[in-house]
C-alpha cells in the first residue's frame, strides 16, 4: 500500500505542477530571506564591525518569519482546496482517510524538503550578494566577499523552522479533508459560486473601521502621537480592506447590475461573472491591496531613514570635531568660571595640533537640554498631575543655547531683545506660533534656519535666548522635584584639510581621545556619528528591501492563484459561451475587463492607503531623525512608480494565463 500511496503522490504532483511550482519557488524564497538575516546575524564580520546591527537584523527577521509561515499556510490552503475534486474521488475509489493522509504526508514531506533545500541554496548565493550590498549601504569599503561565511547554525534554524511550516501545514491539510463524505469534498472546490449577500453590517463595520484608521493616521501630531497611533491605524484599515472588499464591492456590483447597461453583451458577462465568485475573490484581492501598500510603504519610508543621515549627522555636529565636559555644570556656576572652562577646553584643542592655525571654525557652545508639555503656545513643566495621570499636551524637547553661541557657530551677529527668542524646530507643524510661553515669560518668536533638532527622535525646539543669565533661569525653572536642568559645554572645531592632522585623521582622532580623556572630557567626531547612523538606519534600509522582496513575492503569488483560480472556473462558463456562437474577441474583451477590474482597484486602494498614511509615517520618520515630509513623499512615489510597473508586468502575464485557461 505504501508503495502506491508513493506512486499517487508523486503522479499527483507532476499533475499539480502548475500550482506546486510557483508555490516551491515563493515558498523558498522567502525561506531564503529568513536564512540571509539569520546568516548576517551571526557572521564574525558583521559583529565585530557593526555592533548595532544584529538588533535591527533580528526585527526584520522576526517580521519576515511571522508573515513566511501565515503566506505558506494560506498557500497551502488554496492548493488544498483545488484538490478536494482529486481527494472526492479517492475516496469514491475506495481509499480510506488515512491513506489520503498518508498520501499528502509523502506529498508535502517531498515539497518542504525540496523547499528547504532549494532556500538554502539561494540562501547562501544571494546572502553574499546580500552581504556585500549591506556593507555598501552602510560605507564600509574594506569589505571582502571571503568575510561572508556558510552558516551551519543559520542551516540548522531554516530546517527547524521548514519543519515547523510542514507540521502545522499537514495538520491543517488533514483537518480540511478529515472525516468527510466524497459530496462534502466536491462542494468544497466549488465553495464561493453561489451569489454573495451583501452584508450591511458587515460593510457598515468595514467603512467605520476605515474612516477610524484613517482619521489617526492624519490626525497624528508628533512622534510619540504618530507612534501610538500606527499600528492601531494599520489593524484598523486592513480588517477595512477585507470586509470592504468582501461586502462594500458586492453592494456596488448589484448596483451596477440594476443599470440597464448590465444588458449589454460586455457588461453582462463581465459583471454577472464577478459577482458570483466575488466571495472568494474579495478575499484575495485585499490581500493584494494588503501586501502592495506593505511594498509601497515598507521601501519607501526605508529609503527617507537612509537619505536623511547627513542631514541628521550635520545637525548633532556643527563641525568636525567636538569635546564636551564630563562635569556637572550646575545652574549655580557663574559665568566667570564658566568662561575659565571654557578657556580650557579651547587650549585643549589648539594643543593637539601642531600648527594652532590649522584649527578653523572653533567655538564653544552653552547649551542645555530641557523637556517641555507643548499645551498651545505655552511650554509648560513636564510632570505628572497630582492625581499621578500624564499631562495632557504634547510632550518636546528644548534645546537652549545662548545667543553668543549660535552667532559663532553660524557667522553671524543676530541680536535679540530680551522678550525674544530665536526658535526652530525639527518638526514645523509644532512652529504654530509667533509668541511663546516659557518658562512663565512670554517671549516673541523670531524664526531661524531650521537645521537643528533633527537628532532628536521626540518633536524638538531649538530655542536661542538672550544670554547665559536666561537660560540658567529656564534651567531653574523646569527643574522639578529631584531632577535638576545643567548646562552643557562643548568646544567644536574644523582642521584645515591640508595639515597634516587631516591627512591622518584616525592618528589625530586617537591622540585627541587621549588628550580629553586624561581631563574629563568626551570626544565626538562626525565620522564616529555618521557610522553610528549608517549601520542603523542603513540596517533599516536593508531590512527594509527584503521585507519589500518578501511583500512582493506575496503580491505576485496571490495574483497568480488568482487568476489560475478565476481561470479554471471560468472555463467551463467561456466554452458554453463559444458553443452559443459568441466570437473570441467578445470572450478575450470580457476576460480582460475583468481582469482589469480584478486587479487594478487593490493598486489604487494601496495607493489612496500610503498617501493616507503618510502623515503618520512622516512622523514615526522623527523617530530616525527625517523630519522632511517632502523627502518621504518623493521616496514613496519613487517606489509607487517603479511598483506600478512590475504589477503591469505581473498583470500582462497573468492575464495571459487566464486566457489560455478559459479559451
């Protein structure tokens, strides 16, 4: 018996090839993804160079490893359910359950090995190529292919988790065919033919389900808004999508069919055709809806944190070079002794070079960093209420400096009067006012350059007042309880490009830390930030690409099935419609407005989806220090473009399978 069970499913999947293919391959694709992070994650090289980089790796493989085993699992249940004819007739030969189950067991133990194979192989090929495109992101020229390694510990976990996929996918196969007559069976395959309800409740749930998504996502007002709100938006418009597509597209589908050019040849097929299967289908288009807004929004918000790194390396750093003071600086410090320190770091940096004139551009800069409650155009003390709630308001941060300071960082001789401040901020919609509130004075605004505050993961001001003696009462002010405001001091400098200091300026960086070491004081450098952000944010944007490849395989899948689904239940449909005389011209137009329907409404729900979105996205962007909302739109049309013409692609093909199908 076994050997015949053996025989059936290997003929069973040579006959199913046009299904099982495009399953092995998406399947083991994206398995391949999960063995590349996996890989990188543990590579000696990538360790060592970039510290902060397994974390993020290891959220992008999370990610790719949930959304892996859902997609298979409803792969599986679509070809599952093509097959229930084949299984009908089993049984109707005489085969019991058990063999049946016998017989996908021998099926799909051969497709998950071919699977788990198959992923591993492109696993390790396109992980080099990975490897190598990963260091190029993140600068690192001295990369080698040779320091890309075979994994046996990432080998080990992608059969674990292969085999994971493999249980819960035979568990599901034999619950879907368990104990059932050959009838059940049939009616299985043919499940979604007859004419859908549109269910008011249901699509009554799908638009309030939507408008409450989308009135988060662009009432969202700051980082921290924009952070609580996202995910409760994204639940919320995708259970919209579904039951939109489900019940919403069925209402206007009879209300199409009332309109006397339902009559008409054209329409009447077209339409009569969609509305009877559109129960299954609603389903699969919001997952194409689904997974192309995850493409659109996934790359392009990973591109706008990669090109928002310089800007956010020029705002943490005015020069080059920066040594700041391990001290406390507390607000009871005169200003004398201040400039004593001052003075100080300022021989510092003049000693570490040979030639005092090849240091360019050196000042210091008082500053201090105070949190703030945003409530209108007060700033307000940020502080729990007496009943221990959180104030309401928007919760930002002021970044003080004194007028002194910020003339000789930028060149310029700016005077202010003492009820005015020079304020920017790193996000605009928070610069809503031309007079402030703070520290209970009120102050009128005079705007600045704003290129400040782009560090800050939080909605920050850059507020320059009058003199040190303000901002030690600011300082005062805001500090509450046991938490007390300092100043801080920092000396920032260029070195002229031609000394000899800059010719080697990882000899001269070293000597420096040194030197400020030895006299408490920190060294910054702007290489040393824009390597920090480089392997972060360009993690992200790596991430980012293979979450992007793994949404796209989904899209192209779903379509696929689709279309192979519509396909075989149209054909019967189209071959009564040949045997009336209708010519093939009329059937390949109705088939392709159909198609055009079917599949070109997700592409404009998932457009109108990322431009509803992208006000919240602009503002989780804060989080990664790209507060340029223009820099966003400009990525994700970029990416919408690009996308649009893969799906035509995608669509071409497909449409080309149907055809084949049902003619």
């Amino acid at each position: 018996m076994n050997s015949i069970l053996s025989k059936f499913a290997l003929k069973n999947m040579k006959t199913n090839r046009v299904m099982l293919v495009p399953f092995i391959l998406s399947s083991s694709i994206m398995l391949s993804l999960f063995y590349i992070m996996r890989s990188l994650v543990s590579n000696d090289y990538v360790i060592h160079r970039h510290k902060d980089l397994p974390m993020v790796i290891n959220f992008g493989t999370l990610i790719v490893a949930i959304f892996t085993f859902m997609f298979i699992i409803y792969a599986n249940r679509y070809l599952i359910k093509r097959r229930s004819k084949e299984f009908a007739l089993y049984s109707i030969l005489g085969l019991e359950t058990r063999h049946i189950r016998k017989s996908i067991f021998i099926e799909e133990f051969i497709t998950f090995l071919v699977i788990g194979i198959l992923s591993l192989l492109e696993g390790h090929v396109f992980g080099k190529l990975s490897f190598l495109g990963l260091n190029k992101i993140m600068k690192d020229v001295n990369v080698k292919l040779m320091n890309y390694t075979f994994s046996y510990k990432s080998a080990l976990y992608l059969f674990i988790f292969t085999a994971i996929i493999f249980i819960a996918v035979y568990i599901i196969s034999c619950w879907n065919i368990r104990a059932v007559s050959p009838m059940q069976l049939l009616a299985q395959q043919k499940a979604g033919q007859k004419e859908p309800k549109s269910k008011f409740i249901i699509s009554l749930l799908g638009v309030l389900l939507l408008a409450g998504g989308y009135y988060l996502a662009l009432a969202s007002d700051g980082t921290l808004n924009s952070l609580k709100n996202f995910f409760v938006a994204v639940v919320m418009v995708i259970g919209a999508t579904y039951f939109l597509f489900v019940s919403f597209s069925i209402w206007i589908l009879k209300l199409l069919k009332k309109r006397e050019s339902y009559y008409k040849t054209k329409n009447f097929l077209s339409i009569s055709g969609m509305l009877y299967r559109m129960k299954a289908n609603g389903m699969g288009l919001a997952s194409i809806a689904v997974m192309s807004t995850s493409v659109i929004v996934t790359i392009g918000s990973t591109m706008s944190i990669y090109s928002g790194i310089e800007g956010v390396v020029n705002s943490k750093l005015a020069r080059d070079y920066s040594i700041s003071y391990e001290d406390r600086i507390p607000a009871s410090m005169s200003n004398d002794e201040i400039i004593k320190i001052e003075k100080s770091m300022t021989d510092l940096v003049k000693s570490t070079v040979t030639d005092k004139s090849d240091i360019k551009g050196l000042y210091t800069k008082r500053s201090s960093l105070v949190p703030m409650l945003k409530s209108g155009s007060k700033l307000d003390i940020l502080q729990k209420t007496k009943s221990g709630k959180k104030p309401s308001g928007l919760p930002v941060y002021g970044l003080i400096e004194t007028l002194d300071s910020y003339n000789r960082s930028k060149g310029k001789n700016i005077s202010l009067e003492d009820n005015q401040v020079l304020m920017t901020s790193n996000n605009k919609r928070i610069m809503d006012y031309d007079h402030f509130k703070i520290a209970d004075k009120n102050y009128r605004v005079i705007r600045g350059e704003s290129d400040s505050g782009s560090e800050y993961a939080i909605d920050a001001y850059h507020i320059v007042v009058k003199d040190y003696k303000t901002m030690v009462d600011i300082n005062k002010y805001y500090s509450v309880n046991n938490y007390k405001i300092d100043t801080n001091i920092e000396a920032l400098w260029n070195l002229d490009k031609n000394s000899s200091e800059a010719r080697n300026e990882s000899a001269y960086t070293k000597t420096l830390k040194s030197v400020a070491s030895r006299n408490n004081m920190d060294v910054l450098t702007k290489v040393d930030v824009r390597e920090i952000g480089y392997n972060f944010n360009g993690g992200f944007l790596f991430i980012g690409i293979l979450i992007g490849i793994m949404f796209l395989v989904g899209t192209v899948l779903v379509t696929y099935y689709k279309q192979l689904t519509e396909g075989y239940e149209d054909r019967a449909n189209y071959q009564i419609m040949k045997k009336v005389g209708l010519p093939d011209d009329m059937i390949k137009k109705t088939a392709s407005s159909q198609i055009i329907w079917m599949l070109f409404i997700p592409l404009f729900v998932a457009v109108v989806h990322t431009a509803v979105a992208s006000k919240v996205l602009s503002g989780l962007l804060g989080l990664f220090g790209v507060w340029s909302y223009g820099i966003l739109v400009k990525n994700l049309l970029i990416v919408t473009l690009v996308f649009l013409v893969f799906y035509l692609v995608v669509f071409k093909i497909t449409s080309n399978i149907y055809y084949k199908i049902v003619n």
